[in-house]
C-alpha cells in the first residue's frame, strides 16, 4: 500500500456513492489521481441480483463474496 495514498477531501457523491480521491504511483514511478468509491448509498447490482456490497475486504475474493440469504 505504500504506492497508495487515500485522501478525505473532497468528498463528492454521485448517484448511489460517496467518492473520495486517491493517489496511484505506478511501477515507473509516475503518479496520478483517481476516485474511489468510499460509501455505498443507493442499490447495487451483482450479476443482474440486489446486493450489499462491502466497502472493504483483505482480497478482493471477499470484496465480492456473496452471503446466502438464511
């Protein structure tokens, strides 16, 4: 993570999300600015299905882990 840097300001929001901005250093060492998705506000699909998706996860195979309903 050190090629990261997240930062809190400014905080836009799109429809559905709150968007945060972050700083990439690519493997040449160049750097750049791009917005993350910080918060989820509104629905969210995955495969055609609703889904509450997490914001957060240590892979990205529980980024996108879907929980059967009980």
């Amino acid at each position: 993570m050190s090629n990261l840097k997240f930062d809190n300001e400014p905080l836009i929001h799109t429809t559905g999300a709150f968007l945060k901005p972050m700083k990439v250093v690519d493997s040449e060492g160049k750097e750049q600015w791009l917005w993350f998705v910080s918060e989820f506000t509104d629905d969210t699909f995955f495969e055609g299905k609703n889904y509450n998706p997490k914001e957060f996860a240590n892979s990205k195979e529980e980024l996108v882990l879907v929980q059967e309903e009980a």
